[in-house]
C-alpha cells in the first residue's frame, strides 16, 4: 500500500465540470454567479480548484445549470474528500484496517466522535465535518467486517470540554453506546504519566496484516510504517493498556462523569 502519496487534484477536476457545465449553457462566470448568488470571481476560483466550495453551492449549481444530479454528485465524490490536507492518507488505512488501537490523550479519536463534538473540534467548518464523519462509515460496513477498534482514552478527554455541555453529554453517551464485541472503549484513569502526554498514536493491521501507524505532532500527522517504529508504539500502547480500566469499568466512570460533570 503506498503511503504518504499526493492525493488526486479533485478540486481541479471538479471545478472542470462546472466550467463545461457552464460553457454548455452560454453563461459566463458572472452571470452565472448572479444566479447563485455569489460573486464571478468565486465561480472562477471554483472551475480553477482555487477553493472548496460549500455542497449547498454544487446544489443550486446543479439547479442553474440543469446538470440532473451530476454536481452533486461529483462533489461527493470529489470535493468532501478533498477536505482532508493532502498529508492525511490515514482514512485510506482506516478502509483496508482490520484491527485499529488507537490512544488519545486529549480528544475522543475521530472514528468514535459524535457530529456534533467534530463540528466543535473543526470550527464548525461543514464540509470537514462531513468528511469526518464519512470515515465512520467503515464501522458500519458489511463486506468486508467493519474493523476491530480497541481505544484507550486518557480521563482527561472525557472531562475536557469541547463546545457546549450538550455536545459533551452527547459524545459521553455515544461512547457508552458504541461498546461492543467490535469497538472496546478504555478509560486511562487519573493523572497520566509523562510519557502518556507525548501524543496520540494509531496502529492498525490490514487484512493483509500490514503493519503501519498514524503519530499526531503538533505540526501535523505522520503516517509511518517502519518496523522499529511500530514495535516501539506498540510497546508504548501495551503499557498504557495494562493501566486502563476494564470495559465495563470505564463505561461506569463514562456514566459517572456523564452525571458529575456534563448533565
């Protein structure tokens, strides 16, 4: 699996289909951005990949310019993807995942975070927030079987808030409900080491049974997939294990900080 590739230019590519679009039905940028309304300008930095356009544009795009579906459609494809940076390639390990351990010490791992908690942590930025929440969909999947997720959270996370308190009631009880035989949730409890506030770290085991991890930096995340790197974090993440709480009593002090502090 290559790791750490360029992604597509899908901007590009969509932007091209709404200036084909447009050229089919004789308008130029500004006229057509009258109708939607926004600026030519905008329209211009859309067909030339210069910006992310918000879904609701690609739909009213689709109304003007009669395309039956087919601009939606593509900025489905094309543009919701496109708000990951270029250097997150994780959700394509995420896809081909059969096992995924994952640590964090301050926030709820992406895989498991509610709508709402995502929308808080991104700035109620839409599309990224879509995005996000279009990665869980291999939780849900049927063929091949959704990965096993076993994630340790530090306590911190759970009394750290994000947003308001109803987003924080909401993750807490969304972390209560998503337990199964798939999807353990550990609580690391107390104070952490100095050496669990290094940072948060994935592992993952294709189904092929690949070995690579993702490492969170305050730059940016890396994926690596050298063999000493993945021995050392696994090492890191068995410690941090061996100190958290057994399912069933993390999802008791889930329940307890639930009642203690968000509701």
């Amino acid at each position: 699996m290559a790791i750490g590739k360029k992604r597509p230019k899908t901007l590009e590519l969509f932007g091209s289909e709404v200036k084909r679009y447009r050229s089919i039905s004789g308008l130029s940028q500004d006229q057509l951005g009258e109708k939607v309304p926004v600026c030519g300008s905008h329209i211009g930095k859309i067909e030339r990949g210069e910006t992310r356009c918000d879904r609701a544009i690609a739909v009213k795009l689709d109304e003007i310019l009669d395309t039956r579906g087919a601009l939606p459609s593509l900025w489905d494809e094309l543009v919701l993807d496109a708000a990951f940076p270029v250097w997150f390639d994780w959700p394509e390990v995420e896809s081909e995942a059969d096992f995924l351990g994952t640590y964090q010490c301050l926030v709820v791992d992406g895989l498991l975070q509610t709508e709402d908690y995502a929308s808080a942590l991104l700035g109620g930025d839409k599309a990224a927030t879509a995005a996000r929440m279009k990665r869980q969909a291999v939780l849900s999947r049927d063929d091949p079987p959704p990965p096993r997720i076993s994630a340790l959270l530090a306590e911190g996370v759970l009394r750290n808030q994000v947003g308001d308190r109803d987003i924080m009631r909401g993750q807490l009880e969304h972390l209560m409900a998503i337990t199964s035989p798939r999807i353990s949730v550990q609580v690391v409890p107390g104070p952490l080491r100095l050496d669990d506030t290094a940072g948060a770290f994935v592992l993952a085991t294709l189904r092929d049974r690949t070995e690579l991890a993702y490492v969170e930096t305050a730059l940016r995340g890396i994926t690596v997939s050298e063999a000493e790197d993945i021995r050392l974090l696994s090492e890191v993440y068995d410690d941090i294990r061996s100190r958290a709480l057994p399912v069933g009593m993390s999802k008791e002090l889930i329940g307890r900080i639930l009642e203690e502090q968000w509701t």
